[in-house]
C-alpha cells in the first residue's frame, strides 16, 4: 500500500509538471523588458515568448502578436517551440503508460511486465524533464549574456519572465516525479522477485496416521 501511494504521488508531480509546460509554452513571458537606465520610467513593457509578443501599456491595455515568420525566428525559439511541443506529447504518453501500469489499475495482471511498464512511464518523464529544460538554460543563457553585455543597447536588453520560472518549476516536478515512480515500481518488482517455496503436503499412512518422518 504504501508503494502505490508513493507510485500515485509520483504520477501527481508528472501531471502537474506536464500542465506547467503546457503553460510555460503558451505564456509570451519568456523575455521581459527591464528597467533600467532610461528604462526606469516606460509607458509600455515588452513580453516576448515562444509564438508571440505583447506590449503592455500602462494603463493596462495590452496587444499581442504572433511571429509572422518560422525560419527568421531565432534558433533558440525554433529550439524552445520544437522541445516544448515534444514534451508536451511524451508528457500524455508517459500519463497513458503510467496510468496502465500503475497499481491501483487492473488493466495489466500484477507482475514484471507491470513494473517494467512502469518504469517506462517514469522514465518518459525523466525524459521530459530533461528536454524542457534545454530551452530554458538556452533562454536564461542568452538573457543573461545580454544583460550584462556593455556593447548591447539598453532598448534590447531583457530580463528572464515568469515563464521561466515556472518552466523550472515544472521541471522539477517531473524529474522528482518520474524518480519516484521509478524507484518504487523497483522496489516492488525486487519484493515480488523471491521465489515463494511450499512445502509437500503431508500424506497419511496405510492405517490414517501421519508418517512419524513427516515431524521434524
């Protein structure tokens, strides 16, 4: 019991850490502009994310607009647009593979395979954690270089957005996740490994008594 609870939290931090990069994705908060120099006092804040860019008034109002064009778009964004989809994807398979192997479901009879598919599930969001955090060490990269770079104007310079944090976040919810759904199918299949020994059963003898050599 207490391994497919541990299983079933695994399965939660995976689920949460797909939804947080679905949402670090969509959101246009990848970039922000800072304030700084003569950015200190601006009428307008620019976000740009991985399918768009939004400007943002002060009054409030905001206008967004999407990338018209794929190939002129930065290699980390074409890179961060590419692992981000692809994640999202491994993300549903490995919930499908984890959902089937899983304990607390019957549609596979307990045993090795079981575990094994499993182990698959968690492994595939190990997988998605490690994906999704390329783009992410590309974008703070590239942020920080820039940032501190004397040669780039103060107009172009950005600040690392809220969709990046969470994109952290949500990776390591599913690196802990898929580790914990990996090392507890593990300790399930080596507890299920011993082979259960059953002793011979005790025959009567000719007169409906036990054989003495049966009693040790």
């Amino acid at each position: 019991m207490a391994s497919a609870a541990v299983e079933v939290l695994g399965l939660g931090l995976g689920i949460l850490g797909w939804v947080g990069v679905i949402l670090a994705c969509g959101l246009p908060m990848w970039q922000v502009s800072p304030f700084i120099d003569v950015n200190i006092v601006v009428a307008q804040t620019i976000w740009e994310g991985l399918w768009m860019n939004c400007v943002v008034q002060s009054t409030g109002q905001m206008q967004c607009k999407v990338y018209d064009s794929i190939l002129a778009l930065p290699p980390e964004v074409q890179a961060g647009r590419a692992l981000t989809v692809i994640v999202a994807l491994l993300g549903l398979v490995a919930l499908m593979v984890t959902v089937v192997g899983a304990q607390c479901t019957n549609c596979i009879r307990p045993g090795k395979m079981k575990s094994r598919i499993v182990i698959a599930g968690g492994a595939i969001y190990i997988l998605c954690g490690v994906l999704v955090l390329i783009p992410l060490c590309w974008f703070a990269n590239i942020v920080i270089s820039d940032f501190y770079d004397p040669t780039v104007p103060s107009s172009k310079k950005r600040e690392m957005g809220a969709a990046l944090y969470i994109g952290w976040a949500a990776t390591a919810l599913l690196l802990f996740g898929g580790c914990l759904i990996c090392c507890c199918s593990c300790s399930q299949r080596d507890e299920t490994s011993f082979p259960v020994k059953y002793s011979a059963p005790r025959r009567p003898t000719s007169n409906g008594e036990y054989d003495k050599k049966n009693y040790v």
